[in-house]
C-alpha cells in the first residue's frame, strides 16, 4: 500500500499519528480535510488510507474511486484500490486495478509485483513467474537483496555448473521451492543451498547431492547464484507442471523414534495444531488464529491433540498452558525436529504457516486454514492444492470469520 501525501498542516498532523500507528486518530484528521475539500484527489486518496487501516476496506474503496473520478491519472490510488478489492477477494478487478498503475507509472515496481502475484494466485504463472523479480526494486526488499560478483542464474543450462541457492526470507518459502534442488541436480548442476539454521538439518534430508550450508557460513566457489523464490519461473514451471513429488523432505528416524516413545499409550488419534504465524508478516492479521479460537476442536476427548507451535504468542500462553493440548516447545528447536514429530501424528491443522509447507513436503495428510483473501499459492476457490497432493484447503467465507471454517473442520473430524 502507498501511504499518504501531505497537502496541509492539518494532514501533517494526521500523518504523524499514521506514522505512530495511531490510525484511529489519523482517520479522523484525514476525513476532516477531506470533507473540507471535496473535490480534492489527494485529500480523498489520504482519508482512504487511513481507512485502509483501519479496516473499513470498503469505504477506502469508494476513497479511492473519487480520487480517481476527480484524477483518473492517479496510479497510487489504482494501486491501493487494487489492494482493496484483493481484501475483497476480487482478484480479478484488483489485477485490472494494478495493470491500469502500471500504464500511468512503468517505472514504479509497486503495481508490477503487485500485478505478478494477482496473477499468480489466478493461476496466470506465465505472466505472474515474468514480473515477480519486481519484487527485488522494492525498498523493503533491500535486506534480502545479495550482491555477488557472479552472474544471478538466467535459466541457462547449469550442466557442470555451481549454483548458489539461498533462503530469500519466509521458512515456508524455503521449504516449499526446496523440491527444486533434486531436480536442477539431475539438470548436471552441482548445488549449494545457503539456508537460516532452522531450516539446514530438514534441507540435508533432500535425496540428491547437494550442499547444505547455514546463512552466515563462508560460502564456497560457485559459478551463479540464485533466490529460491526465483527458481519456478526460471525453471519455466506451469499449474500443470508443478514438482509435486511429496515427500522430497524426510524425518530423521532418530528423532521420530523419540517423539513416538513420548506419546500416549491410549490408542488415541493424534492431531497436530498450529495456529499462529510469525508476527511481523504483512497479512498476519488475516491468517493466524488466537488459542482460545480453536474451542470446538479440542472439546474432542478421543483426540490427543499436539502442539506445533515453535513460538507460541504471548497473548495464547495462558490459554494453551490451561488446556490439554501437549506442548514439546522446548524439543521443536528447528524444522527437523517439528518434523519428527509431525511423522507421529495423524493429521495436521495448521493455518497457512511454515508448518503447513513442512506437513506437505513430507507427505503427511494437512488441513489448512485459509483467510478470506488467501496467498497466491494456494490459488483461488480450491479446496486442494498442486504444490501438496496431501493437502485440504478450508477457506474463509468471510474476512476475519473462522467459526463457519472451524466447524467444518470439526465436522469432517
């Protein structure tokens, strides 16, 4: 989202409070001046904004669409509204919204990412995988953008060939294009994977010859190198065509032995659960779930039900530590062992997380929570996914309602 211009004290004021994270306040202001000068874009555009914030998505819409009535040349409203319309699940429009940005700013990387990835959740992966390296002209993508003196990987032929792979910032993408490793070592090219030490011990279970290192290692000789969030464009991947091999990633014995020794002995169903993500990410508010939320589940005495949550969030620590769920927090100190452990249980349920990637790379039956307006990976309207044979998808039906979706998880249960 574009954030507000200034066009006069009082909006300066209201700025400051937006820059706070005081929305409430910042709304107010802004509405005042745009009440004050009706016939003013800017001012309409800004009261959107505050709006946007907070969550009153569709009278930020009609702020935008005035703003354009009154300049219809202006791309950071086309952006924003195309940004409404996606909370909307109107993908469609909001793609229309952000090709229409592109028009009036070719040079602004905003509206062409933002069109990539409508395209990408719309199965449009020709044109999406095309403009997604957009995303590296963004500032908030400097501190994952690498520099090296060696070309970045084209999609030329790698045959012997180094190739540096590296973790561009989520654990789930991480996990989720790691099934490209065998595949570009059976291409001739020798791999090397730079990955944050949480995720290096499950990617050292990849069946192919490739090198595992951990982010902060000196890197060896290579002769490219190449984001992972990179590779299934360059690689030419299609809905039809995804690598949908599950497993590629695999429990160490060891560890699943040990989990397996620490369970019930009452024959019971084991469930695993997870139901926040990590706190910083741009749409956590849509996904994660607070404890207290998943109620109608664990009402259910024939189920043992099993934490997956690796950080727990402060707000649910008293809730989860008065219930029965079974917590091995202290056991889950990387994605190998979370593994292990989901390797014992009999299904999983996880909003969309690093977990549900991990439950999908091993093989194992998932079911994820979706939000209204879900991640581009997970496509629109299905209840499977092309990435994760084993999966099922349960979405929204309406932004921030999860009773519906929890019953009918607890009735298919």
């Amino acid at each position: 989202m574009i954030e507000p211009r200034i066009i006069s004290a009082e909006e300066e004021q209201a700025t400051r409070f937006f820059a706070e994270g005081n929305f409430d306040q910042a709304e107010i202001l802004f509405g005042r001046v745009a009440l004050a000068q009706p016939n003013d874009a800017v001012a309409q555009y800004n009261w959107g904004v505050a709006l946007g914030k907070c969550d009153q998505i569709e009278d930020a819409l009609a702020c935008y669409r005035k703003a354009l009535t009154l300049e219809p040349h202006f791309a950071d409203a086309y952006i924003n509204m195309g940004s409404c319309l996606n909370e909307m699940n109107k993908v469609e429009l909001a793609r229309q919204g952000f090709a229409l940005a592109r028009q009036i700013a070719p040079d602004n990387p905003i509206p062409v990412i933002n069109e990539s990835i409508a395209a990408l959740g719309l199965g449009d992966y020709e044109n999406g995988w095309r403009d997604f390296a957009a995303r590296w002209r963004l500032p908030a993508y400097e501190k994952f953008k690498r520099v090296f003196p060696q070309p970045a990987w084209q999609g030329e032929s790698l045959e012997g060939k180094i190739l540096l792979l590296y973790a561009e910032q989520g654990f789930g993408d991480t996990l989720q294009m790691a099934r490209y490793v065998p595949l570009l070592v059976a291409r001739g090219a020798k791999i090397i994977v730079e990955s944050p030490p949480a995720t290096v011990r499950i990617l050292q279970s990849l069946k192919c010859d490739a090198q595992i290192i951990t982010k902060g290692d000196a890197l060896p000789a290579f002769d490219f190198h190449c984001a992972l969030m990179d590779v299934p464009g360059l690689y030419g991947t299609r809905i039809d065509t995804i690598p949908a091999l599950a497993p590629y990633l695999f429990a160490s014995e060891d560890d699943v032995q040990f989990f397996r020794a620490s369970a019930n002995k009452e024959g019971k169903k084991r469930v695993g659960i997870s139901w926040a993500g990590r706190q910083s990410h741009e749409n956590d508010r849509n996904r994660s779930l607070k404890f207290t939320q998943l109620a109608p589940l664990l009402t259910r005495g024939d189920i043992e039900w099993v934490s997956l949550q690796r950080i727990v969030p402060d707000y649910d620590a008293a809730a989860l530590a008065a219930s029965s769920v079974v917590t091995c927090v202290e056991r889950l100190n990387d994605f190998a062992a979370t593994a292990a452990l989901i390797m014992t249980l009999d299904i999983i349920i996880t909003v969309d997380t690093a977990v549900a990637h991990l439950a999908g790379a091993l093989g194992k039956e998932v079911w994820v929570l979706l939000p209204f307006f879900a991640d581009w990976r997970w496509l629109m309207h299905r209840a499977d996914s092309p990435w994760y044979p084993t999966a099922k998808l349960f979405r929204q039906e309406k932004r921030r309602e999860w009773e519906k979706t929890i019953s009918q998880i607890a009735a298919l249960l």
